[in-house]
C-alpha cells in the first residue's frame, strides 16, 4: 500500500473519531438536568450550585464549553469526574484492562468457534450435521447477549453449581466470555461456510486436483486459506460489537470494566466520565478497523494500490 493511502485512511479515521466526539458531547450537554445539582447535593441552594456550575464551567455557553473540551483533549486531559472528583483518565486506564480481557478473550472464542463450525458445516454442507449448526447459528444470532448470558448462568451456576457468576478467577471468565463471543461468531462461521463452498468452485481447484491432490488437502489447506482471506474483513466489525457488548455483559456478571462505569456515569450524568469512555471506545474501534484495513492489503495482494 502505498504512503499516500496511508495517510488518507489515517486522517480518515481521525474524521471519524472527532465526528464521534463531537456527537457524544453535543447529546450528553443537551440532556435534561443539571450536573451542577448533582454535585452540590439535593440539600444546596441556589447559590451554591451557582458556584459549582461556575465551577464546573456549565454556566459558559456551549460553543466556549466545546472548545474547552476540545483543548483539553489535545493536552491529553480528560476532565475530572463530577461524583469521584477523580481524573477520568485515571479512571479508565484502572477499566481498560478488565474490558481489553473480556473483548479479546470472547474474540478468541469467536474465531475459533466461528471457523471450526464454518469448517464443519461447509465439508458437511446439506446434511443434518450443517442444518444443525445453522438452525444453532440463527438462534443464537436472533438472541441477544444479555439474555444468553442469563440462560448460562441459570444453567451452569445456579442450576449446575459448576461455574461461579461474579469474581476475579479464570473461571469467573468463563460465562461473560462465552456470552459475548458465541453471539458474534455466527457471522464468521457464515463468511467461512459461504467462503470455503463458493471456493470449492473455483479454477485453482480444477488445478490442484489435476496435480493429483488429495480432497482433504484441497479442503482444509487451499480452499480454508482462500475463505479465511476475506473474513479478516470481519474482526473489526466483531471487536466493534464486541465493545458494545462489554457494557451490557459487565454490568450483567457484576465486572469492572469500562462498560460498567459508563452505565453508571449515565444513571448519575456523570458526563465527563461518559465522554472519556465513549471516547476511548471510539478511538480502539478505529485503531482495530484500521489495522485490519491494513493487514487485509498486506494478506491479500491483489488489493494493494
């Protein structure tokens, strides 16, 4: 790829993490309520939440309020919570790594469950082996997380014993991850299956079994390595999701996280705090499809300009 698309796709990305910026602060600030209020206490009169909007900057008018936020962000400043009267920034650098944990582990999960049942329902396409796994795929597709979540915890943890709910330990991993990854690997193990059957079909498969190769080597190395090419194009939509079902899964299981603490600056219009984590969310998901813009031209050469 050469430098110039480089530097247009960066500084598309950067477009899109200052559209997201500028989206979440305009919604968050035209909300009903006042932080003000929040932050003094039910019991404030009016002149002392005047001091704290003062305070705060609330009282300045929104376009001056916008260009502070944005200043602050350049020097790498978050802003301070209204309720902990902590930086956000520290803040979310102690969530980020519990919610880096979840995400990569459920995307671990879903690769792997995604191109082993794609694999499978592709060398086994028509049986009851393939209906199978589609009928699964469009349950599990057409359920959402949270409510898959609930299933396995009344299952595995209150009707079995096996798996505990809330904790630190890698079993405590087990549920949340699982809950996150199956629901996101059914569009994978559909890009592998359609990949792998639309590759059976192709030219370089008439020759491979000119050469006298065998099926299963057709199958599991060249067919499997050309419909993996393609689903690369995939991670970043799935880390995407990913992220977004952290918020509902940690908030479930009772997990630290970025996710949780966002759902509860929301409830307590804590907005800096929401900003940074909508912030920090946006600015992973563009630095993911962006390596994976970029990867997908180095994987596959025909795509290179």
């Amino acid at each position: 790829m050469s430098a110039q698309r480089v530097v247009e796709r960066l500084l598309a990305s950067l477009g899109v993490i200052f559209g997201a910026v500028t989206l979440v602060f305009l919604v968050l600030n035209w909300l009903p309520g006042d932080p003000a209020e929040l932050v003094a206490g039910q019991e404030a009169n009016a002149e002392t939440i005047e001091r704290v909007r003062q305070q705060l900057g609330s009282d300045r008018p929104l376009l001056q309020q916008y260009l502070h936020y944005l200043g602050g962000l350049a020097r790498g400043d978050l802003g301070t919570s209204y309720v902990s009267r902590e930086p956000v920034a520290k803040r979310l650098a102690e969530q980020f790594p519990s919610t880096a944990l979840l995400t990569l582990s459920a995307c671990a999960l879903a690769i792997v469950a995604g191109v082993t049942l794609g694999v499978v329902s592709a060398r086994r396409a028509g049986s009851w082996v393939d209906q199978s796994i589609q009928t699964a795929a469009l349950w599990l597709h057409s359920m959402p997380g949270f409510w898959l979540g609930v299933l396995l915890m009344l299952l595995f943890s209150v009707a079995l014993g096996w798996l505990p709910v809330i904790g630190n330990s890698p079993l405590a991993m087990v549920l949340p991850v699982t809950a996150l990854g199956l629901v996101v690997s059914v569009p994978i193990m559909r890009m592998v299956r359609g990949g792998m059957l639309d590759g059976l079909h192709e030219p370089f498969v008439t020759t491979l079994r000119a050469k006298g190769l065998g099926e299963a080597r057709i199958f599991y190395v060249h067919v499997l390595r050309n419909a993996l090419i393609p689903t690369v194009t995939l991670l970043g939509v799935v880390l995407g999701e990913l992220l977004s079902g952290a918020v509902v899964i940690e908030t479930l299981f009772a997990r630290q996280g970025l996710g949780r603490i966002t759902v509860e600056a929301i409830t307590q219009k804590d907005i800096p705090v929401v900003q940074g984590a909508i912030l920090v969310a946006s600015l992973s998901f563009v630095v993911i499809n962006l390596l994976v813009d970029l990867s997908y031209t180095w994987i596959d050469p025909r795509v290179r300009s």
